[in-house]
C-alpha cells in the first residue's frame, strides 16, 4: 500500500508553499545566466590559503577537540572573540551572552521557536529580509509591515504597529536586505526608546554592518539599548544577531547571537534539540582564521572589491537604465533596490530578462502581503565588474524596451 503522505503531515507544514518567485528563480540557475539574484559573497576573494594553514594547525594542536563533540553554547575563544569586538561599541558583554549557532537562518528559527505562538504579530519592515519571514511562517506569525524610506523605518509608524502588541521587532539596520538601507542614529535612537516604552523586544540582524564603503559606523541598536539599561549586559532588550557568511565564508554556517544570559539559556536549551551543537571543527578553524586581526583586515579587502562592484553597477544603471526607473544608493552591503514605474510588474519582467540571460529577484517575495509588484532586489558583490556591464546593458536594454512599447 502506498503511504498517504499528505494525511501524515504536520499542521503546521501546510503553511509550506512553493512560491511563484522561488520557481521563477529556478530559472535563474541556469549555467549561462548572469545573475544579480542571490545573495552571494565574492568566492574569487575567499582567503582559501589563510583556510588552509588554519586547518593545519587546528588540526597539529587540538587536533582531538576540534573533531568531537562540545559545548552547545559554542568553543569559548570565538565566543569571547565575538563578546570582546561586540564591547568596541562601548558595551560590556562575556560570553555568556553569546551563543554560536549554524547560521544565522538557524538564530531566526530558535527566535521562532522561543517567540511565536500560532497568530502572534510581529513587526517587520517593508521589505524585509525573505529568509526570516520562510522562518516564521512555520510558527504561525502575523505580520505588521511598518514602511521605511531612505532612512529606514518610520518611527510613527511603528508606534502605532506596536500598539498592536507584537511579540519583537525584527530590524536589519545596516545596508538591508533587500533594500540597501541604512537606519539613521535619530530613528535608531527612536526605536530604542519606543521599544523599552511598550516593553517589545528587538531582533537586531546585522549580516552587513561591516561591509561599509563610505560614511561613518553607526551605533548599533544593542549598543544603544545597553546604554538605556546601564550598560548592564543582561538588562537590555535587544536580541542581536551577525554572521560570518558575509565576512569570510558562508559554507562554513557559523554565526552568532548576543542577548541577556538568560535568553541565551533558552536559545541553549533549542539549540540541544535542533543540532547539538555547531561544528568543532569549523568553529576552531574559524576562530585561528579570525585571529590576530587578520579579519579585520580581510574584511578591507572585501569592502575594496564589493565598494569597486557596486560603483560600477550605479555608472551602468545611470547610464543606461531608463529616467522611469530609480534605485537606492547604498553605503555598503551587497545589494540595492529598484523601483520600476507602477504598471510594471517585475515577475513578469524577470522572464523576459531570464530569456537575455540576466537574472534578479522580484521584490514582492521580500513582502509578507505580496505588495510591491514594481519592485527588485539587485546583488553586486558577486559578479565581477565586467559581468556587471554586462548584466545592467541587458537588463538596461530590456527596461528600455518595456517603457519604449508601455508608452506607444
Ligand atoms: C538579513 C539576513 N539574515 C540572515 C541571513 C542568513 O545568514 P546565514 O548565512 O548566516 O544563515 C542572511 C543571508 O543572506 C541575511 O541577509
């Protein structure tokens, strides 16, 4: 007899879709395809050498450790690594405070898991970050889309989505993703005050804080709120989150959250039942990589070539984009956002761009209510400068054609 297997699932997976953008990107794979839709580091630039002596001498020294099981919290150098680049900011976490976890998509499902019960609000930005809404969607959330501008999230705004009473809000300060938006000082002070007001926790998530090209660090929100609370590390409101797949490596999916010790607990004890704990190996290899500096100076050399990318992609979309269409400009990251005239819908333009072999993805799957039809998310870090040329005259060629046949 053949297994029922639809009668087998979970309730909960019959939230579980397959989306129209998601088969549309499949599309996207395609070997001669130039594509700006993922979110991909430069892999040309991965420090594989430096990788290499780590692994060695990981593997001479503490050989044994490395290749066996340990701590769920995480190998307490790259915790106290993390806690004392996190204190830069003038706050005074240990590593009590931090937990590794196996990417930062596993720490947006443990908030899931340890936040969300069936139908709670939470507030998120429009757009805002794919990955987490896939990862709440699982617990039954509802969402509260609060608009930004090129200054991220409207203060007023959120005020009146938290007298709705979510259960956190979810905020990605720096270069968005998707947008490329960077929250201002003014509205992240805002927003720290508001939330200790109504009592409504922050999720702090911050892939690419450290991929600035130009203008200064902003603090950040944990750092901000740790001030409200008298710099007492296990007071504050905020639950951050970062992650080395931006800053060395993604394949090695090792990341980190900082939080009151103990939510940290919790994450602990979720932590136990989803994998135990993050690799030895990869945790030890990474923290001999990151050491000395050497990641701080590494990071300069991504910044170099990502700032070089994106400066070639805005000439090319000046120059040839059409007047109709207008995109941010953002200081770092790796991605930016356009916005197509009104009538244009940007799923349908991606099949004709798959057609010239050029790929990005359309922006309403970065909004929980399907809005946002005449909007995309570009990627310039991944591409080289001459591919990006490439890419945008196509992709240029192609709006000009839309607008050209939209106006007749
Ligand atoms: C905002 C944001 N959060 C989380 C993630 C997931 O990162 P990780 O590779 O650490 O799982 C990404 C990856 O693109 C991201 O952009």
């Amino acid at each position: 007899m053949q297994t029922p297997w639809e009668y087998r699932y979970a309730h909960r997976i019959q939230t579980l879709r397959s989306s129209v953008i998601r088969e549309l990107l499949k599309l996207t794979e395609q070997p001669d395809i130039i594509s700006f839709a993922g979110g991909l580091p430069a892999p040309e630039v991965f420090p594989v050498d430096r990788f290499k002596d780590a692994c060695n001498i990981v593997l001479e020294t503490i050989g044994r450790q490395a290749l066996q099981y340990s701590a769920s919290e995480g190998y307490i150098p790259l915790r106290q690594l993390i806690a004392d680049n996190a204190n830069k900011e003038g706050v005074s976490f240990d590593i009590n405070n931090v937990l590794i976890t196996s990417g930062s998509q596993q720490g947006l499902d443990f908030i899931g898991r340890l936040f969300i019960n069936q139908g709670d609000y939470v507030v998120v930005e429009s757009p805002t970050y794919l990955g987490a809404l896939q990862a709440w969607n699982m617990y039954g959330a509802q969402y509260i889309s609060v608009a930004t501008d090129e200054h991220g999230l409207i203060v007023d705004e959120l005020e009146k989505a938290l007298r709705i009473g979510p259960k956190f809000i979810y905020v990605l300060p720096n270069f968005q993703n998707p947008s490329g938006v960077t929250l201002s000082l003014e509205r992240r002070r805002e927003v720290v005050t508001l939330a200790d007001r109504y009592g409504v926790p922050i999720v702090e998530d911050d892939p690419y804080g450290h991929l600035r090209y130009e203008g200064k660090h902003i603090p950040s929100l944990f750092a901000l709120d740790s001030h409200y609370h008298n710099l007492d590390p296990n007071a504050g409101n905020v639950v951050y989150m970062s992650t080395y797949s931006k800053l060395l490596a993604p394949g090695l999916r090792l990341a980190w959250m900082i939080a009151p010790e103990q939510v940290i607990r919790k994450f602990v004890m979720l932590k136990q039942g989803a994998d135990l704990h993050t690799s030895t190996f990869n945790q030890c290899v990474t923290y001999e990589v990151a050491r000395d500096n050497y990641l701080d100076e590494y990071v300069k050399v991504i910044c170099g070539v990502y700032k070089e990318r994106r400066n070639v992609m805005f000439e090319m979309m000046d120059e040839i984009f059409p007047q109709e269409v207008s995109w941010t400009h953002p200081q770092g990251g790796m991605f930016l956002w356009g916005v197509l005239p009104e009538w244009m819908d940007a799923a349908e333009l991606l099949k004709k761009a798959v057609e010239k072999k050029v790929a990005f993805v359309p922006g309403s799957a970065f909004h929980p209510n399907g809005v946002g039809k005449n909007t995309l998310r570009i990627n310039f870090s991944y591409s080289s400068p001459e591919i990006i040329r490439e890419g945008i005259t196509r992709l240029g060629f192609l709006l000009r054609e839309e607008v050209k046949t939209a106006v007749k």
